[in-house]
C-alpha cells in the first residue's frame, strides 16, 4: 500500500524513485541471491513466564536507492522479528530511518516491516531524515510514516510531532526530536524541554523504568570522541540543548536513553551511566559499524530488550543472521 498518496509532480518523482528503487533490487539480488536469517536461535524471551514487554531496538537504517546493500539487513531483520516466538510489543526506530528523508525511502523501509507482527512503532527522527529538506515536509513524512505503520499493526499511536510519550504495556516511551532543520546535530526547544521535565516527573513516580528515545547521544558520553573523530567541542552529540536535556533526565530514576547516530559497533561505547542516567548507544541496523569490539563491527545489529519487574535486559542480537550474541548484553536493575 502506498502511504503517500500525495497527487501532482511529486506524486510521480516518488512514484518513479520507488519503481526505480524495486527494480534496482530485483537485480541486486539476482546477482548476489539473499540470504535469510536463520530459525535455530528466534527471538525468544528469556523467561517469558515473567517479561512483562519485550522490543526490538534499531538505530540508522538510512536507507537510499543508491546504497543497495543497506536493505538487505532491513528485509533480513524484518524476517527476523516476523519469526519471533515470543510477541514483540514494539519496534524502536532510533532516528536516521531514510537516507535523504524521502518519500520512497520511508515507503520502502514502510514495507519491509510493516508485516512483522510487531504491535507498536516508536518512531525518532535523526538528522538524515530532516536536514535535506523544508522542515514541514520532514514533519509531513516522519508523521505519516509513523501513523501508518501504526494503524497497519492496530496500535492506536498516532503523532503529529516529532515529540511525544507512547505507552507500551504501562511502560512509557518518550521520544525527542528536533524542531528545525538541522545538518547533524538537533534543536531542542524550551518549550520541548519543559515537556520532557513535566513528562518525566509524571513518568518515573510510576517506579517503572521510562525509556527515553533520542537519535544523537549526549556531549561526553559512549566514546563519542572516538567514533566521532572530531577536534570540535561536542561534534557527533545532540548539540547546544544537551547539558539542559542531561540536567532532567537527571532529576529522576529508571531513565533509559537510547540513542544512535555514531554507527558504532558492540563495544566500549556501547552503555554508560552517566549520572543517574543508563545510556545505551545503539549500532547502526545496516551499515558497517565502527570502534566497538572486532565481533561488534557489523551490520544487521541491534538489541532485543525484555523488561522484567525489577530488571531491563539489553540482549544484543544480529538480526540479520538470526542469532543472539550474548557477549554484549546489557542489564540495567530497576530501582
């Protein structure tokens, strides 16, 4: 189904970019053949007597009509979370979903996972999806996109910003966003940032762990200066807002940040409590990664997350193959 059923010049540049883009695909894969994950090691909670949500967490697809090997990790996880055994509450999107923030690169991430069973998306957008393009139309696409995948799994999560709160099973999403055209870092309102401080405060008197949804990283943390190469003062992080979005996620427990952005492997950079704050920095689903450990270095990686009573565990997976690397696992105590 399309989701942009938008008439006129633009109706037909996407029509012809997606066309394009099914074409080029059918040929890459019939000369390089695709492999599907496997079903030896599915997706399986831990201890499924007890999980009370489980989701799927992935960061940075970009996905492009002229980067064809990117969507095979995408077509190849999607296989993966439809394979599940234990039902998957929700797929997060950590941001940089389309390349150029395009309307046929939405569609064609949209139907890569819009049938995998999963109940809620819990969308973000990075600077990829955002910085090409008037912020109205990025906010049109981010919108819909978002909504459509939603109404598809009857979730009845509709936004029409590219910041909000999601309850999953009694356990709180809160998504940031930028709010205008960016090239690599975000802007974050006051207005945003008093939301989130309000938000929170309501958030973590529940006791429940709130995971906070953000495609940039905070300044200093997850060896942001080694995966990012810069001599520039916060380069690679959210930007000017970050010391102010550290102070209230600070105030309260049980914050879990989830991040993108540097495409970097399993590894040192991975987790880091900062303050009070757990935050978990999420490879790149399609791209070949960088600066984690040798074993973290690759595509089609992301975590499984299963929330228990008084633990939230990270169980890093390869989506993409099918199996579970357990050497990466993260586990965050709830408080």
């Amino acid at each position: 189904m399309s989701i942009f059923p938008i008439k006129g010049l633009c109706s037909l540049i996407w029509t012809v970019f997606y066309k394009l883009f099914a074409v080029m695909m059918s040929l890459f894969y019939s000369i390089n053949g695709f492999t599907s994950p496997a079903t030896t090691d599915p997706i399986k909670a831990v201890d499924e007597d007890n999980v009370k949500m489980t989701f799927a967490a992935w960061a940075d697809p970009q996905i492009s009509n002229y980067m064809l090997k990117r969507e095979q990790y995408v077509r190849g996880g999607a296989e993966d979370l439809a394979n599940a055994e234990t039902p998957i509450d929700a797929l997060v999107l950590a941001g940089d979903i389309a390349e150029n923030g395009l309307y046929g690169e939405f569609q064609f991430v949209y139907d890569r996972i819009a049938d995998t069973g999963v109940k809620n998306f819990i969308t973000a957008t990075g600077n990829h999806d955002i910085r090409l393009r008037a912020y109205s139309n990025s906010l049109k696409h981010f919108t819909t996109f978002t909504n459509a995948l939603n109404e598809n799994a009857g979730s009845d999560l509709r936004v029409d910003s590219m910041y909000y709160r999601y309850q999953v099973n009694g356990y709180d999403f809160v998504v940031l966003g930028s709010e205008k055209m960016v090239f690599e870092e975000a802007y974050i309102s006051d207005t945003q940032l008093e939301w989130l401080d309000t938000t929170l405060k309501e958030t973590s008197a529940t006791g429940k762990p709130t995971f906070v949804i953000l495609h940039q990283p905070l300044k200093g943390t997850n060896n942001i200066e080694n995966a990012w190469n810069s001599s520039v003062e916060g380069a690679g992080s959210v930007g000017d807002q970050s010391d102010a979005l550290y102070e209230i996620m600070n105030r309260y427990d049980n914050i879990i940040l989830i991040t993108g952005h540097l495409h970097q492997g399993f590894g040192v950079g991975t987790y880091d409590l900062v303050g009070k704050i757990h935050s978990v920095n999420l490879p790149s689903i399609t791209i070949d990664n960088k600066d984690g450990d040798d074993a973290g270095n690759i595509p089609g990686i992301g975590y499984m997350v299963e929330v228990y009573e008084d633990e939230v565990l990270f169980r890093a997976r390869n989506f993409a193959k099918g199996e579970y690397m357990p050497t990466y696992d993260i586990s965050i105590d709830v408080l």
